[in-house]
C-alpha cells in the first residue's frame, strides 16, 4: 500500500465504517477467558458532542480496544438516555415556536410528538461519538425508554415497593416553576448573587409599638407563610415574650406563637428567627418537630395563591417588591442591605427553585446504602482515584430518601394506579395496567375504574439499572445477562459521583446480589487553557467536531488521555493539539521512510532473509549489531512497562512513554543509525536484519499506541507488512521478551558521546556540513562498541570518517584540542583547527572579552560606592555581587580560551 503526502483524516470515516462492518466491535464469541464489559454512560437524547463527551469516549475507547487486542472478549455496550426534563423542554420550545401549547395537545399527543422528534434527531450524538472512533457494539444499543429497558424499570419499581421501600407523602421538594416538577437535591446548583437582606418588625400582639422581635429575611414575600416566630430560650431580650403570640405583618391580623428552641442561634443576626415551614427546609425540619402547621403561599408557577392574601397572583419577585414597600408604608420595615445570597438553581432550565412542600413519591435510601458503603469497605470495589472514596462514603452515610416522581409527561410513568371515588391512599402497585385491574377487582369489584399516577420517575432511575438492564434483566437467563455481568469497569466524570454511579452500585446490589463492576474510574472536567470552565458566556467552548477537522481524531484523543491523570481536569490548549499533531505526521513519515527501505513484494528472497530474524529469543536480540540490540531492548521494556500502565488505568504514562520511544529513541536515534545500514550496503544479512528490525519495532509501536491513536495507526499498519486482517483486532505484544542491559548501557553512552560532540559543534558555531576529526579515547570495552558503531558515531556526530581515531590514550595534541569527558572510560578530544578559524576566533573572543570587562567594571565600580551599598536594597546588592561574579568567571574562561588560540597561532607560524 503507497502511503500519501499526509494522513488524510477524510480516511477515518472510511476505517470506522470497514471497522464496524466487519463485526470488530461486537464481543468474539470464540474467544475465551473473562469478558471485559464496560456500559457506557448513556448521553441524553437531546445532546451534541461536547469535549465532556470526548473525553469519556476517548478514555472508554482505549480501554476497550486494549482489552479487545488482548483477547479477552469484550462488549462496549452504548445507548442514550431519554432525559426526561432536558427532552421534554426541547419539544415544548420546537412546539412554541410553532404556537402550539402542550397542554392544548393533551398527554398522548405530546409523547406522540416527543417520539417523532427522537426518530428525527436522536441519532445525532451517537453518530457524532463514531467520530471519536468508539468502538462499541452498536448492535446492542439501547434507549432508557425502549420496551426492555422499560419493562426493568417497572420491575425495579414494584420489587422496591414490596419491600417496603417506596412511600408516597408530603414532604418538602426543589420546585422547578417553569418546568412545573419537582427536582432531586443533586439537580440544584448554588450560585451566589447580589441580594438584599432585609430587616423587619414582628409586632407583639397586645403589646404596644416598643414591642416587636426584629427579624431578617431574603425572602419577605414568605413571611405570609409564617406559622411561628424562634428565639434561643437563653436570650434574654426576648425571654418575656415567649409563650405569647406575634401578628405576621400585613396578614391581616393573623397571630403566630413566639416559641423557644435551642435551633436559634442568638448571637446570629437579630436572635429571632421567623419559621416557615412551607418554604424553607430548616424551617420544615422544626416545623415537623415542633409539630407547627404548614402553610403553602405558592401556586405551581410560583405565582401567590389565597393564602397570600392581596398578594395573590402576584409572580414571587414581583410580590417581594410590593411587600417591601407595603412594609416600609406600614413602619414595620427596619433596613434593607446588600448581601450576597446562595441562590439555588435548577440544573437543567436554571431558573430559581422554590422549597415546596408537595405530594411525591420516595425510596427509602439508607438500607440500599449500607449495602453499597459495605461494598467498598470490604475493598469489593475500587474507586480510581481512591480520595473520591471519602466523598462517596460522606454521602451514602448522610443519604436522604430519594424523590423519584417527577411531574412530567415524558418519562416512564409510575405504576401505580389509583381506584376512582376512593381515598388517594386506595393505590394499586403493578407491572401492568392489566395486573393493575386483576389486583382492584379482587378487592372492589368488577365495575371498578382505575386511573394511573400522572407522574413519571426520575430519569436517575431507570438510568441507575443501566449496567443491567441493557443485558437483559430482569430475565436473569439471558444469553447477555449470564455472559456479561457483571460488568468489569464503569468510566465517567466524577461530577456524577452521586447521581449516577453510587445509585448504580446501590441499584445493583438491590437487585442483582452482585455489583454493577468492580472499580470506577473516575476523569476530570476539560477545561481551557486557561483553567476555565467552558461556557458560552465566556466564548471559550471548543467544539470537539471542528477540532477533528482541523487536527485529527487521534491528536484530539491524545491529547485529552494524555493531559491528566484520573480525576484531575485537563486544560486543553491548542498548543498541545498542533504538538499532537505533529506527533501523527512524524509517524506517518517514519511509516513512508520504512515502507521506502522496504523491499518490493515480489522480491520473495529479500522477505524470506527478513523474516529470518526473530526478536523473541535471547539467541536473537544478542545476535544483532548495538543499534538493533539496543532498540530492540528499549522496545521490550517499553511493551512491559506501557501494558501495565493500561491494566492500572495509567493512560497518561502509557501515552508519554509511548510518545516518548517513538520520537526520541526509535525516530530520532535508531531510524537515523539504520540509514548506515541501509544506504549502499551490499551486506544482505545486515541489510535484511535492519528492515527487520525497522518493520518489528515500528509494527510493534503501532499496536501499542491503536488504543490511543486508532485512525492513523490502523491506516499505517494496513499499509506495513503484517500478519492479520486489521490492527483493531491483533494481538497485544506479549511482556517479558529479552533485554540486554548492557547494550542499553553502551548505547546511552555512545548517545552521551553523539551529544558531547554536537554541544561543542555548537558552541563553536562550526557549519552543519563541515566535517570534522576527533579523537575518541576509550576504555578497551568501550573501544568494542565504539569500533562497531563507528559509522553511526560518524553520522549522527558529523565526523571526517578518515579522521576519526578510537584509541587508548589522549593524543600527543590535546593542548590544542577540545576536551570532552563523556564517562568514565570514554573521552573525546576534538582539534580546535577543526572547529574554528583560529584568527576569527580571537578577533570574536577578544570582542566578546572587552564587552564582559566593561560589565564587570561598572559593577566593580558600584560595589565600591558605600553610597550604594548601604542604601541600596540588600537584594539589589546582591544582584550586582553575582553580575560582576559570573562576568569574571566568562572572562577567565575566555582568556583562557584566548590563551590556547594564541599559542596555537604561533606553533602554526613556526
């Protein structure tokens, strides 16, 4: 195969299609040993690739084809998530758009038109995740809403509730007005904000206008909520009015009483705290204690309702405003200051939430819990990297009951069904509406009327049975479910730590007596390259599709795997991605230089001698020449070392290490020393021995570096000589081959040498094409090696080759040399007639000389003025001391250079 100019990444869609065609993704059924299941967390319908995508993809990705290339049968099991609000919220836009209302179409036509969006759309993320190379079983995919997914959910939902642990009550929720349904506590983020806090009177009843509690608030409007006025019963301020009665203000009259508990803090703010335990969790905490009554001033879309009074109708904010001013009106108002407040937020649509107490449905979490924190106790379960082990073990000790009900159309709808003209209380628990009406009639007849629950679970729910309900379960006898679970490794971003993992984990253990998997890998956020979040008000959203086009797949998955380490963010700067890029073109041109060095496939006798030569034997790696010996080894030692870095889930040295042989030793060192070998050598053996090696280590580099680089590499290794149909699916290089430490040694020493001799070149400025003699004094096991490879040394050092001398002691010259000490046993001494043009040399030394005399007296000088260096700071001082210090020390080194030069001169003259 004739390799272009470049790799064109127009190739990948061509490699990903040939590779899914062929069934590389799917788990082989003839391959035996323990299967490698990793479930992917399923992104939302509604999704577009994000780097968050690809970051996840990417680290799933290599540890699927690792697996996969170590035989292991492996199964990436893909899908997408229905996300109930985020999807519900889409339509409802596209539908107003449209001037439809959903409400006007009714609940079935609404799903209807969900439906038909998913269909036209759904699609976009997962064939946008093909572009990152994921090399899941596409065949197996599944959606949160799908008949088997559903049918799991629903059994989920009645085995819990036959245990005892689901219950539905009245409790206080996160309110979403605009999205009209409760969210979960984890679906709210804190943002702090500019905001008032204000200060006001609670008068006394029956008392006079001296008599009032002063009290603040962030949210006045709730005060008509009030059912209870705190103070701490220590505080003496108020010790005589506890026990007596508060009128709320502006309520016309209604009296709260003026109650002791410990819960009040008097040293904080006035010592008096309002109670509204409608609206407020501390507050419904006490409120629930103390057994105070609860009053509810919001309606659904937090508009005020009768109980506020002639504030009903008013929208929430709008309220706030008009109460401040009736307060102030009225002379109960004290102040209003700036203060910053924790404004909770809904996830998904950002608006305020508003502490609500509603009707919901609930799982009983702590006996689930105990299992789960067991699980890790017991070392069952490992979580990568083990410091989020005290965060997950922080939150399932101090767990709440979880709030499953969600009051939404899209979704899975709650099994439950009530009977008509009964209590509410009167409920049917079943996996279907027919099972439903078995269970009702028995109890009240045949002529009896059920009516489901409206609301549907929390998207949570039915994504926390993923790792096993995509496999089958509840049919515990399903070819999938008996061979793949449990799963070996759940990989995700650990800001879904608690949403989704420890519910799995919980879910799983529930339901299956086995965990989900046995260790969690947790990543980082990808950040810019400044370290800041991505967002589109900042402008720094970098979009992963256009960064494919402009630098590969394989240098965007690079550089992501490669920029962290677990559960650190990873700051992705452009600089990194044209490196990485970088990094595909120098293996694509080290991939043309070997196939040009290569011998034609019709030359059968040239491949016959290269394949010859094994590498998997002591015999073979110590029958080559230092070069091959020593690339070789360095290879081997790479294949040890980066294996179990990918069985540790260390990517990032995986990925270093590899880059780091290819670019430094075998393409900088070992592709430059085998052009000594390849160019006009009538050697057969030593000519088909350097293609062997060239094919071996480059071959061999490829398959380590395909989990990282699948698009490029594959298109290298079709076009190499190679046994098998494609790389995706080859065999893992096998640890512990051969090694010979002491070529590693000589051969870092004969680098040590190179590199002496390149130093001094440069630091005499001698031109890259000038030719120059050297002395090489060597130890007698040194002289070996240097002796063998003398023609790389000469090449690589750019040496005269008829004036290159490996001897045993300096020679009768070396005053007039440049000495170089490499290591113990190997000097160099290189003529400076050589190097330099010895009357340029000191016209430039003596000018360079002059320049340093004239820095080192002017800070002589400023030494010498007490002035300065009493009244100067000590720092400055100091700074001048080591100014004339390393000045004197360039000069000694000059004149001392000089000094030689000049006497070289005369000798010459002679």
């Amino acid at each position: 195969m004739e390799l272009g100019k470049n790799f064109d990444f127009a190739s990948e869609e061509r490699l990903y299609n040939w590779w899914e065609s062929q069934g590389y993704f799917k788990p082989d059924a003839t391959a035996a040993g323990e299967p490698f299941v990793i479930p992917m967390p399923p992104p939302n319908v509604t999704g577009a690739l994000h780097m968050g995508h690809a970051m996840f993809v990417t680290l799933e990705d290599i540890m699927a084809r690792f697996w996969r290339m170590r035989g292991r049968p492996t199964l990436w099991m893909p899908g997408t998530d229905h996300a109930g609000i985020a999807t519900q919220l889409v339509v409802e836009k596209m539908l107003t758009a449209q001037g439809i209302k959903r409400t006007e179409l009714g609940r079935e036509a609404f799903v209807e038109r969900v439906w038909e969006w998913k269909e036209k759309y759904g699609g976009t993320i997962t064939n946008q995740m093909r572009r990152l190379g994921a090399s899941c079983d596409w065949s197996r995919e599944h959606f949160t809403l799908d008949d088997q997914l559903s049918a799991a959910v629903l059994e989920a939902f009645c085995r819990l509730h036959e245990k005892g642990l689901i219950y539905r009550g009245s409790y206080m929720v996160n309110w979403s007005p605009h999205l009209q349904t409760a969210v979960s506590d984890l679906e709210v983020e804190y943002s702090e904000e500019p905001g008032k806090l204000y200060y006001f009177k609670y008068p006394v009843a029956g008392g006079s206008s001296e008599d009032y509690l002063p009290v603040a608030t962030t949210r006045p409007e709730t005060l008509l909520g009030d059912t209870a006025v705190a103070v701490n019963p220590e505080d003496e301020r108020y010790q005589k009015y506890i026990g007596k009665m508060a009128v709320v203000p502006l309520s016309g009259g209604r009296e709260v009483p003026i109650i002791a508990d410990e819960y009040v803090d008097k040293d904080f703010g006035t010592g008096a705290l309002k109670i509204t335990p409608g609206h407020d969790p501390n507050d419904y905490a006490i409120g629930k204690k103390l057994g105070l009554p609860f009053i509810n001033i919001f309606n659904k879309d937090a508009t005020l309702n009768e109980n506020a009074g002639a504030y009903c109708g008013m929208d929430r904010f709008e309220a706030r405003t008009k109460l401040w001013e009736d307060l102030e009106k009225s002379g109960l108002a004290i102040k209003a200051e700036p203060y910053t407040l924790r404004v909770p937020r809904s996830q998904r649509g950002g608006e305020v939430v508003e502490p609500l107490v509603s009707k919901q449905w609930f799982v009983i979490m702590q006996p689930l819990a105990d299992k789960a924190l067991k699980a890790l106790e017991d070392g069952e379960l490992r979580i990568i990297p083990d410091r989020f082990e005290k965060i997950y073990n922080f939150w399932l000790s101090n767990i709440k009951d979880w709030c499953v009900s969600r009051q939404l159309w899209w979704g899975h709808r709650i099994p439950v069904w009530y009977v008509e003209g009964s209590d509410e209380s009167d409920y049917i628990v079943a996996r279907s509406e027919e099972d439903a009406y078995k269970a009702a009639r028995a109890k009240h007849g045949e002529d009896v009327k059920l009516t489901q629950e409206s609301d549907v679970l929390d998207t949570w729910f039915s994504s926390g049975l993923w790792p096993f309900s995509t496999l089958g379960w509840p049919n515990t006898s399903a070819d999938d479910y008996q061979r793949f679970y449990p799963t070996a490794v759940l990989e995700t971003g650990h800001d879904i730590l608690f949403f989704w993992v420890a519910r799995m984990i919980m879910m799983g253990i529930e339901f299956t007596g086995k965990l989900p998997f046995s260790t969690v890998y947790l990543h980082g956020l990808v950040r810019d390259a400044q370290g800041r979040k991505m967002s589109k008000s900042l402008g720094n959203v970098i979009d992963p599709l256009d960064t494919i086009e402009e630098y590969g797949t394989d240098a965007l998955r690079f550089t992501l795997a490669t920029g962290t380490t677990p559960g650190q963010d990873v700051n992705l700067s452009m600089e990194r991605l044209t490196s990485n890029k970088a990094f595909t073109n120098k293996l694509w041109n080290a991939g043309k230089f070997i196939l040009l060095n290569l011998p034609p496939t019709s030359d059968t006798s040239a491949w016959e001698h290269i394949r010859e030569h094994e590498f998997d034997t002591e015999a073979g790696v110590a029958s080559l020449p230092l070069s091959e010996r020593w690339v070789v080894s360095k290879l081997h030692e790479l294949v040890d070392s980066v294996t179990t870095d990918y069985e540790k889930y260390f990517f990032n040295e995986a990925g270093r290490a590899i880059y780091d042989f290819f670019w430094s030793d075998f393409a900088d060192w070992y592709i430059e020393a085998s052009k000594t070998r390849l160019y006009k050598n009538e050697d057969v053996t030593s000519l088909s021995r350097t293609r062997a090696v060239l094919s071996y280590v480059f071959e061999t580099v490829l398959r380590l570096l395909h989990p990282f680089m699948p698009f490029v590499t594959e298109e290298l290794w079709q076009g190499m000589p190679h046994e098998g149909v494609a790389l995706i699916v080859s065999s893992w290089p096998n640890r512990g081959r051969p090694k010979d430490l002491k070529a590693l040694q000589d051969f870092d020493s004969l680098q040590s040498l190179v590199r002496s001799i390149r130093n001094a070149r440069a630091e005499y400025s001698v031109e890259p094409a000038k030719r120059i003699s050297a002395f090489i004094v060597a130890s007698s096991a040194n002289q070996t090696f240097i002796e063998e490879e003398k023609a790389v040394l000469v090449m690589l050092s750019r040496l005269d080759p008829d004036s290159v001398n490996v001897v045993s002691s300096p020679p009768g010259n070396a005053d007039q040399a440049v000495h170089l000490v490499i290591a113990e046993g190997l000097e160099a001494y290189l003529p400076l007639a050589d190097l330099v043009d010895i009357g340029k040399e000191v016209e430039r030394l003596k000018k360079q000389a002059a320049k340093l005399q004239t820095d080192y007296d002017s800070s002589m000088k400023r030494l010498s003025s007490s002035k300065f260096v009493e009244k100067a700071p000590a720092a400055v001082v100091q700074g001048v001391r080591e100014q004339a210090k390393e000045a004197q020390e360039k000069l000694n080194i000059i004149n001392s250079r000089l000094e030689l030069l000049n006497s070289m001169a005369v000798s010459s003259s002679q």
